[in-house]
C-alpha cells in the first residue's frame, strides 16, 4: 500500500500532497510515519544561506530520539542538499524536515535522507 501524507499551511490556504519513499527508506519513512501518526503544528523558517528550501520544526520529542546532523546524517544514502529536488521533503528526525520548493545553493550535507516526494 502506498502512503501519502498531506502538510497544511492555513495562513496561505495551500497543501501540499506527498507520497512515500518507501523503497529508497524504508526505515526512514517508518520512523517519519509513526512521527507523523497525529498532527503536528511546525515552526517553519527559511534557512539564511542555502536557499531553495525551508524547514520545518514540530515540538520537540518528549523520549530521546535518533537526529541526523551534517556530520551524522540519518538514513540508508546520504545527501548534499543541492541534490535535493523541488517537490522532495527530506526527514532529520526530532520531528524536522525540510521542503524543497526551489534549487538549494550550498554543497552542504543534509541532515537525513528524502522520505516523500
């Protein structure tokens, strides 16, 4: 069965619709999927240096969790973000994610894999 997840922005009226990437990571998209399982309110930011993304950031988990960071990235393949593509939402744990609308600019290690696209 594919999994689809939809994010919500009320202040613009827009959602946003995505499918799973469960055979890249499978993992992954289990931990994203079960993070995931009620709805969660973000702080969303657009990074100062990077471009081309933003990031979005739930409540911080109440048990210790696994976090990807630059030096320790999370998932089965590791990523540059100026590999990520428009339309790809790559999960860091910690209920963070990022959301590709655009092209990032910096050759700098993502925090975790793309989970949904």
């Amino acid at each position: 069965m594919v999994r689809s997840i939809t994010i919500e922005f009320p202040s613009l009226g827009t959602k946003l619709n995505a499918t799973l990437l469960e055979k890249d990571e499978p993992e992954l998209c289990d931990m994203f999927w079960t993070d995931l399982s009620t709805p969660q309110k973000m702080f969303v930011h657009h990074p100062l240096s990077t471009g081309g993304l933003f990031i979005g950031k739930g409540r911080p988990p109440k048990h210790p969790v696994k976090v990807g960071t630059q030096r320790a990235p999370i998932g089965r393949k590791k990523w540059l973000i100026t590999r990520l593509e428009p339309g790809m939402i790559a999960y860091a744990g910690g209920n963070t994610m990022r959301i590709v609308y655009g092209y990032p600019t910096e050759a700098l290690p993502a925090h975790g894999s793309p989970v949904a696209d």
